[in-house]
C-alpha cells in the first residue's frame, strides 16, 4: 500500500512538471512535439493553440522593439606599452680648471640661457699671465720690423731675420695660450635649460671635472618603449600616439614616434621605439614613466550595439528585422568595446536593423514593430507622469 502511494505521488508530481515545462517554457513546445509526447496525451500544441487565439484575439499584434543599424569600424590593433622620459638634451657643467668659485650666477630650478657665463674663478693670476704675454707680443713685433729695416740695408743677416720672425710668432702663440687659460676661469651654460639642485656656493673650491650644475632642455621629453614584433612593418616615423604620465592621470597627451630601432630583442621579441612629446606646459619631467598608447587601423567589421548581442548554446547571435519579421543571425565577436562591439557574419550586412531591447519575447519568424530610441524614452516619461497622477 505505502508503495502504491509513492507511485502516485511521483506520477503527480511527474505530471505536474511537466504540466509546467510545457506552459512556463516555450522553447521545449518544439521538442516535446517532435518525441510525440502531444500525441501520446492526445493533447494539441499550445503553441498552436496560442497562435490560434492571437489570431482570433482582436488587438494583438507584433511585438514592439528597439533597433539600431549596423554600422562599420575597423578593428584596432592596440599596443600599451609603459615608458621611461628623458630630456631632449641633458648637459652636466664640469670645471676644466683648479681654482675658488668668486661669482656663482645661478639659482636652482632656474633657466639659464645658451652662452651665458654661470660661474666664474678666481683669475688674477690668469690676467697677469696674459698681460706679460702681451709685452712679449710687442717687444718681439718691435724687433722683427727693426730687423726688416736692417735687411733692406744689409746690415743684418739671414738667420737673425729668421729668428726674430719665430720670436714674434711664439709671442702671439703665448698671448692665444694665455687668453685661453683665462677664458677657462669662467664656466659658460654649453645650452639652453633648465638648473637642477646646485651644491655649490661662492668661496668654494673646485678642482677640474667637478660637476658644477646639471643643465635639462625639457622642451620636448623622449620616451624610450618596446613594442611587439608583429608590428614592426606597421609603426613608421611621425606616427602619432597617445601618452598618459603615470603621475598625472588625468592628463593625455599626443606625442610621435622621432627613431625606430634596428633590431629586434631576441629575449623578449620586442623593437624599441623613441618618441617625442612636446612639453609646452612644462607639465613633464625627466625621468618620469608614461603610459603608451598606440593605435593601428585594421580589418573594416562590422559594428552593432552592445545590448544586441545574444547568447545560446550555440554561441553569440543578433536578432535582425527582416520584412517585419525577427531573424536570429549568428556572429562572430572580434573585439568589445564600451559602446560596441565589433563583429563579423555571413548573413549580416551593414545598415541592417538589429534589435537592442525587447529580445526576450523574440521567437524565430515573430512579427516586431520597430520605434526609436526617442519614442521609447516618450512612452517613459508619459508611464512616469501617470503613475505620478
């Protein structure tokens, strides 16, 4: 008796399952139809059934949808590399003499101009040297021109002649050696720039090759990256790209590819690339990292709206309104984005009708109306104001 009740009991609940398959899921109403389950309850389809009264019941009609047309895009190809800043130019100011600083014409974090005097040395010395050079320099032009008065009276001989020139042209060697040994008492800016941290201080002591200052041209700043070998015949000089400081986020800037390298590195099958970024606003600094953006067109796609992609056991599908009539087009994704997604398709096409809202009640072969976007949010706005009222 207790076995028979079971038996009932999972008979009824077998009927009742499938009493709610058959109503709550549409999509099995095919399937049951062709095991011939409808056929062995002597029941009809209620698909049929439910067509049957549609078309019987006065004011039904096509589902109302919201579409968009397929457009085109090509497909990026998009590297993002992290890169290393440097300055256009850097230049580290040495002393090329011994001596005590006695005028120190910088400020740090200061612009100083090409060929402008930054620090002088102590050079009394110098211009005394300089001065006895140039008493040389005269007495021995006095005597070569007394010599040349003799020689035309011949009073003088060959070799005094001859000697006396060598004298004159020492002396005029002595007074360039000595104009020089002054000149190297001041340090000059070899560029224009900008002055980093200085730690020297007039009355200081430097001895030749001590670093005096460092002077940055921060004008344009260099970005040394690497990029992937497959684009190597893709990246050419003058190729723009997009830049993001690391330290700055919120700040994008433009910048072009100024050198390529040669080779590929073996270790990491990348190619080296510098490109430049003009630093107008002076917002860069040397040394600081950078977020690298490079674009690369591609294959044209085809391009559709984020919500009208699908999904079945199959793979990714779009809904398309054909002649009034839902068609479900199966596709391809390439490549998503925050506001469409790339896809290619053997039966799509561009400027087709795809349907973005209302999918769900969407069977093969349906009837839809199509509105628009601005018809949709209408109907919205009247919904809201009634529920208000």
């Amino acid at each position: 008796m207790k076995a028979l009740r079971q038996i009932i009991l999972s008979f009824a609940v077998l009927v009742a399952g499938l009493y709610a398959w058959i109503t709550y899921v549409p999509a099995a109403q095919p399937f049951l139809e062709r095991v011939g389950l409808f056929d062995l309850l002597g029941i009809e389809a209620p698909q049929a059934q439910s067509t049957a009264q549609n078309r019987e019941r006065p004011g039904a009609g096509p589902t109302r949808v919201i579409a968009a047309k397929v457009g085109e895009r090509a497909l990026a190809d998009r590297i993002n590399a992290i890169g290393d800043g440097r300055a256009r130019r850097s230049v580290t100011v040495r002393s090329n003499a011994v001596g005590v600083i006695t005028d120190l014409a910088l400020n740090a974090g200061g612009y100083v101009e090409a060929g402008a005097v930054i620090a002088k040395l102590q050079d009394e010395a110098e211009k005394i040297a300089l001065e006895q050079a140039k008493i040389r320099l005269e007495d021995a032009r006095t005597e070569a021109e007394r010599i040349k008065r003799l020689e035309a009276t011949g009073a003088t001989t060959e070799v005094r002649l001859r000697e006396t020139e060598l004298a004159r042209r020492s002396a005029e060697l002595a007074v360039r050696q000595a104009e020089f040994d002054l000149s190297q008492r001041q340090i000059v800016a070899p560029i224009s720039g900008w002055v980093g941290i200085i730690d020297l201080e007039q009355g200081d002591r430097v001895n030749a090759q001590d670093v005096i200052v460092t002077i940055t041209d921060r004008s344009d700043i260099l970005i040394d990256f690497r990029v992937p070998e497959r684009v190597v015949n893709k990246i050419a000089i003058g190729q723009t790209f997009d830049v993001t400081p690391l330290g700055l986020r919120n700040t994008t800037l433009t910048g072009e590819i100024s050198a390529i390298d040669s080779v590929v590195d073996r270790a990491s099958r990348t190619l080296l690339v510098q490109g430049r970024v003009p630093n107008k606003a002076d917002l860069l600094r040397a040394g600081m990292a950078f977020s690298v953006n490079i674009t690369f067109p591609g294959e044209t796609m085809l391009s559709i709206a984020p919500l009208a992609v699908q999904w079945s056991s199959d793979g990714p599908f779009v809904w398309v309104v054909r002649e009034g009539k839902a068609v479900q087009v199966a596709v391809t994704i390439a490549q998503r984005n925050s506001d469409e997604v790339l896809v290619t398709s053997d039966d799509l096409r561009a400027q087709d009708i795809v349907v973005t809202e209302g999918v769900q009640t969407l069977r093969e072969g349906a009837g839809v109306s199509v509105i628009t976007q601005d018809e949709s949010a209408s109907a919205l706005r009247t919904t809201g104001q009634g529920a208000e009222l």
